[in-house]
C-alpha cells in the first residue's frame, strides 16, 4: 500500500542567471525585505550588491542580517527574528547554502508567530513529549536563493537548527516552510570552491539514495530520488574537478532540487539521523561531511544479512545507476558500495570518523540523541536498527 506523502510544488526559477529574472516576481510578495546571506561568500563574491541592485530597481526595501555561519544556531535566528520585527519585515530572502535558507525560512515563521507563549524559534520544536508551536499560513512569504546544490533546502519544508546548550539539531517541519519563490541561478551555484562542491554534492546524493531506499512505497518521489543519483553519478566529479564546467553544475543544481523533492516526501534514513547528532555536537563539522563518514557503514548495514528482496533491489538499482553490473542482484546491490567508495575517493572525501575532531566517548550519546530527535528516520530505515546497532556503526565510522 502507498503510505501517506506529500507531495509539495515548488514555485522554481532555474537557469544562468534566473537571479536577473526575478525582480519583479519578488515584489509582488513584499516591499521590505530581510536578507540573510551566507556571511561572508556573497559579499565577496558580488551576489549580495547584486540582488541589492534588483530589488531596489523595484522599490523593495531591504535590511541585510549577516550573522549566518553553518549549522545555524537557535541564537542567530532569534536575532534575525528580532530584526526582522524591528523593522517590520514583509519578506524574508535568504541567499546562500542550506544554512542561509534553513535560517531565513525560521525568521519567517517567528517573525509573525511570536507571542506572549511563543518567544524563540526552539519553541516551534518537536522533542521527545515537547510539542512544537503550531506553524500556520501567517508565516512571511520567504525567497530561497541557494548557492550551494546539496541541502535541497530552497525546496524542502524543513528548517534545521542547532542548539548550542543542548547540542541538539533537529528539522522543524511545516507544509508552510516551503519557500514562496525558489531561485536556482547556475551562475552562483558555479562559484563553489572544490571542497564545498564535494560535501554538499555528496548531501544530495545521500538524499536521493536515502529517500528510494526509505520503508514504504513512494512511487513518486522515487522517480526524482532515481534521476538525482543518475545526473550525480554522471556528474559530481566533473563538477568538482572543473568549477567552470557549467553543463555539470546545471545537472548538480537539478540533482539537489530533485533529491529536496524526494526528501520532502519521502524523507531521508539512518545516515541523516547520525549526522545531525554529529553535527549537533561538533557544529565545525559540516553537514555533508558528516554523511560521508558514515553513510558506508549504514550501507553495509542495510545490507548485510539482509533478504528483503525490496532493499536488495533497491540498492541493486543504485549500483546500475553508477554503471555497476552483476550476475545476481544481491551482488549487484552490494556493489552500490563500491560506487560510493568511487565516488568518495574521486571527489577527495574518503573520510572517516577518525579524520574530523570527534571524542568516540561522545557515541552514546550521539546514539540516543539520534533515536530522540530525528527518530522517524530510524524508523523508516530499510533495515531495523537497534541502539546497539547504531552504536556499532558510529564505531566502524571510525
Ligand atoms: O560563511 P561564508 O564564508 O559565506 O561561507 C559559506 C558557508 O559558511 C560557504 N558558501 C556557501 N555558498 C558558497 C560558499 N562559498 C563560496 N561560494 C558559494 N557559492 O559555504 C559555507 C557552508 O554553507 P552551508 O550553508 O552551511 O552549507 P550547506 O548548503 O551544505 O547547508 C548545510 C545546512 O543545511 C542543513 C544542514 O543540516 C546544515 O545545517 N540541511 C537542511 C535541509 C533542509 N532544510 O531541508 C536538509 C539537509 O539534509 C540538511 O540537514
Ligand atoms: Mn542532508
């Protein structure tokens, strides 16, 4: 039986320079806008003056919050939040990666929910028995402008934020999350560094990957998840080996935004829920980088001893994708690892637990963290994993 999905539309602008096309769109959803760039990057790289530029040709106010670093903190987006009401924002436009977007899209639904109850954005989480504040249509339109093809973000209806104290780092979810108006503009996605190509690169391969293996039939979402690991098969490592290469950053730009499709339906697995406890704990560790140490170890996992036919298939079906042949399909599927070995070592990130500055005494914790805060994913794993079983593969990780 098809389980429950949503299925989300996005309102997409895609192509070289789709930044240049948009200004008018822009106005019609506000005229006091809140910018929340990645801090340094777009100002540097010229992207920042330039959406400056077009919005003020259109009247549009704005106000620029450059505080964002990566693995955003509950504090950044109260802060932003702040300013946003100080100055009565309208709009709220982010422009950046992931963490960009996930902070612009948590101002948005603070800055118009706030009240005598509701008073930080930790307050619309949902932990353990601690429901979070409802999220409704009132949330402020949001523009995503990403620049970076890995989180899926600028299509997600997830926010996800840390919390320095408690070292948690969950999604917050809402159907309203969606951003209003996606931007997907070739020319600064290209302007990725090698390294950041690799990592987010390898995000929205996770996402695709992990959302076609996920419990459940998603015949939908599959269709994207299955495209996404074809165009990141056939062209992560010429993104990454010529920045300038614009046909492969177009099919990356394609592949993240397909694969944020698919996780918005289908959602992602066990990796994903070990990586935010990584990360949750060492906010140095970048997203993607995180994923890349483990996501072998779960692969091995799901596949070993396992006979459902489904998740053979499935896994089989990535190895074909990545040009991986075989007599059987258990073997094929087996191979799947070997592809994302491949993959890892072309693009410079064969990395392991050992290789980033994780103390092994934090795997318990880590461990129940991941069983608490990103739960459903380990729920919906293809194969059943205990919390001695993801003790365990933390450990191989490293
Ligand atoms: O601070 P600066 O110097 O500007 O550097 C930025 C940023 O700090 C730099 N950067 C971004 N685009 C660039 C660039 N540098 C040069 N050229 C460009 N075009 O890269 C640094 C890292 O950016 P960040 O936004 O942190 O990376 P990413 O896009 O990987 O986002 C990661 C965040 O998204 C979350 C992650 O957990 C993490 O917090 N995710 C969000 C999801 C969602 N909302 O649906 C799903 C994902 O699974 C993920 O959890
Ligand atoms: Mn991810």
């Amino acid at each position: 039986m098809i389980s429950k999905n949503n299925l989300f539309q996005v309102n997409l602008q895609f192509g070289r320079g789709s930044l240049n096309k948009t200004g008018e769109e822009i106005k019609a959803y506000g005229d006091n806008a809140l910018i929340v760039p990645a801090k340094n990057s777009m100002k540097r790289l010229g992207f920042l003056d330039k959406l400056i530029e077009i919005l003020e040709s259109e009247k549009i106010n704005s106000t620029v919050f450059e505080k964002v670093e990566q693995n955003p903190t509950v504090e950044e987006v109260d802060e932003g939040i702040k300013l946003a009401r100080d100055n009565n924002c309208n709009l709220i436009i982010g422009i950046g990666g992931g963490s960009s977007i996930d902070t612009a899209k948590g101002i948005a639904i603070g800055a118009t929910h706030f009240n005598e109850d509701i008073s930080t954005i930790w307050d619309f989480v949902t932990i353990d028995e601690k429901r979070g504040a409802q999220i409704t249509n009132k949330i402020l339109p949001t523009v995503a402008i990403t620049s970076t093809s890995g989180t899926g973000s600028h299509v997600t209806p997830y926010s996800v934020i840390t919390n320095k104290k408690t070292h948690e780092k969950p999604g917050i979810y809402s159907p309203y999350i969606v951003p209003t108006l996606s931007i997907v503009d070739i020319n600064i996605v290209s302007s990725m560094p090698k390294e950041l190509t690799a990592v987010t690169g390898f995000d929205a391969l996770c996402h695709a990957m992990e959302s076609f293996v996920a419990i459940g039939e998603h015949p939908i979402s599959d269709l994207y998840a299955l495209k996404s690991v074809e165009l990141i098969s056939e062209n992560l490592d010429k993104a990454y080996n010529n920045g300038d290469d614009i046909n492969a950053r177009t099919n990356m730009a394609l592949a993240d935004t397909l694969a944020g499709l698919a996780i918005s339906t289908s959602r992602s697995v066990l990796p994903h829920s070990m990586a935010h406890s990584i990360s949750g704990h060492y906010p140095m560790v970048q997203h993607g980088m995180a994923l890349a140490c483990i996501t072998l170890q779960v692969m091995k996992f799901n596949l070993e001893s396992n006979d459902s036919k489904i998740t053979v298939e499935k896994y089989a079906k990535i190895a074909e994708l990545f040009g991986k042949k075989g007599t059987d399909k258990k073997e094929l599927a087996l191979k799947s690892i070997e592809a994302i070995l491949e993959i890892q070592e072309k693009i410079g990130i064969q990395k392991t637990l050992s290789d980033l500055p994780i103390d092994k005494g934090k795997i318990e914790i880590m461990t129940n963290d991941a069983f608490r805060i990103m739960k459903s994913g380990i729920e919906r794993n293809p194969r059943k994993a205990e919390k001695s079983d993801v003790i365990k593969i933390y450990e191989e990780s490293f």
